[in-house]
C-alpha cells in the first residue's frame, strides 16, 4: 500500500491546517487540500474543520512514493519526460493503489514534482513531469493555451488510404442509462478537432498504423473520434464495442481472452509518440517506445 499512518503526540494546541504546514513543509492550499482528503486524525476523529485546534494523539495519512526503476527519457533543472508503459496509472487510484507514474516521479523529484497532463492507463507514451511548482505552473498554462504540439500512433480497424480532418464536437457523458460512457459525440458539444494520417496498410490484418494529431485536447479525443469515423482503435473495449461489450469491461466482467476475440489486443494500441513545447528554451522529443503489432494478442 502506498499510503502509511503517522503518528505525533502534540502539546500544545494548534490549528490543523498549521501543524500539516508545519510538519510537512506543505503550503496553506495544500495543507487544506489534504484535510479534505481526510487525511488528518485528531483523537481518532478525522479532521473536517481546517481552523480547528488540535492537539494529543494526531493521526496523519501520508504517501509513500516506491519505484520500479522506470526512469526519464529526457530532462532539464525544471521538468523531465517519462515514457510511460501501458497499463500504469498517472495517479493513484486510491489509497490502496501500490503503483502509478506519480510514485516514480515522487520517488526520483521529491513532492513538489507533479505530472502536468495525463493520457489514459492502457495509452503508452510521452508524459511530462514539473519538478517544482513554478514549472508545473508554466507547463500547465502552455497546454491551456494550446501551445503544446502532440502526436500519437495508433493501429485501427479497417482501411484509411487518405488524410482525414475530423471536427466533431465532444461532450462529457451525463446519461448512464446504457453505459458508464466519459465523453460522446454531441453538436452541443465542445469543439474538437484530430488530423488523421494512414502511415501502413496491413491486409491481413485489415488495419491501419495511424498517425493522429489532435488540435485540442479533450478527454478520450482520438478514442472517440476513431470510433465516430468507423475506424475504432484496435483494443479500444469502450469505442467501438458494442454496449454489453463496454459495459462488462467497465465492471470488470471482460476476460482478456474475451477482449483479444472481441477488439483485437488485450490492451488500447494507442500511443503518445512526439511532444513539443517552448519551455525557455524550445523542445521536441520523440518516443523510445515502439507501437509493434507484436503487442496484439491476436497476432503473435
């Protein structure tokens, strides 16, 4: 488990946000944000009131960062790279989960690092991390603004011989009458636009190495936008199945024997491939990683 208890035995009283400050050389905002959490134990009572005073027995939740040896394939003094396997999580899940990015980066930078965007658990790739808070900051607003320039590769089902601009606005899922869906096609919808590049042509398979490159950055952007031109990326179990499909992944009912059969590979066959960036100085970077079709399951 990721997350250990602490114990301290305290004198004297004193508010609760001040004594997280105090002893784990957080901020205010941050001291605050880990009593909402429910981290802080005073008396065997969690904390709910930031200002309250505490004292005697106090109980803190903290995070123990461990690694597994992944390292960066690129780094400055204010940010470095990771190429993050597929199946490892940006964050934590919860308190019980035992491993994500975040472990490593904390593990390698301290606290104050912190990952500046995310990609999807099953996607492999590019992921940049800020080292200190003024990077995450200024890395944080470039991707805001639109200024960050990403690629991806991907394998999807069926044949593109052409370049394909897809603008199909996108909206957060409200409805879960069928399915647990995160985001649709919608015309009310935001904005949403992916460029779409056919790089191979495998006939046996019948599907096609892409190149997308999405021009805004919305949640599941290329998953769905794939799906809704009636190219669904191979091992996509959400976009591109059918709704009993989707739904026993998403409760956890879906062997992956069943997945391979059903979607082609036991894993999203999407990949963060380039990233690039002005950071004080201009930045291009290319993954190490390879997208192989040697990864589905279904062709070995």
């Amino acid at each position: 488990m990721s997350y250990k208890i602490k114990k301290f035995k305290v004198e004297r009283k004193v508010k609760a946000f001040k004594f997280l400050m105090e002893n784990f050389d957080l901020s205010m905002k941050e001291a605050q944000r880990w009593i909402d959490k429910k981290r802080l134990y005073h008396n065997g009572e969690i904390v709910i009131k930031k200002p309250l005073d505490i004292s005697g027995d106090i109980e803190v939740i903290i995070f123990v960062p461990t690694t597994r040896g992944l390292e960066p394939i690129f780094e400055t003094r204010d940010f470095a790279i990771y190429d993050k396997p597929s199946g490892v999580l940006i964050h934590p899940a919860n308190r019980f989960t035992e491993y994500s990015l975040t472990h490593e980066l904390k593990h390698r930078y301290g606290s104050m690092a912190n990952i500046t965007h995310r990609i999807d658990k099953e996607t492999s790739g590019l992921v940049v991390v800020a080292k200190h808070k003024e990077a995450e900051k200024g890395i944080k607003k470039l991707f805001e603004n639109r200024e960050v320039k990403k690629s991806y590769l991907a394998y999807v089902k069926g044949k593109i011989n052409n370049k394909i601009f897809i603008d199909a606005p996108i909206q957060k899922n409200r409805e879960f009458d069928e399915i647990k869906l995160k985001v649709q096609i919608d015309e009310e919808g935001k904005s949403s636009q992916t460029i779409v590049e056919p790089l191979v042509y495998h006939d046996k398979e019948d599907i096609t190495l892409i190149k997308a490159t999405p021009l805004t950055g919305r949640q599941h952007q290329i998953r769905v936008h794939m799906f809704h031109v009636k190219h669904p990326i191979i091992g996509d179990p959400i976009y591109g199945v059918d709704v009993k499909t989707a739904d026993d992944y998403l409760n956890g009912r879906l062997s992956e024997e069943e997945r391979v059969r059903l979607t082609g590979a036991s894993r999203l066959m999407l990949h963060a491939n380039t990233i690039g960036f002005k950071y004080k100085n201009q930045f291009e970077i290319v993954s190490k990683m390879k997208l192989s079709l040697s990864t589905l399951l279904k062709h070995p």
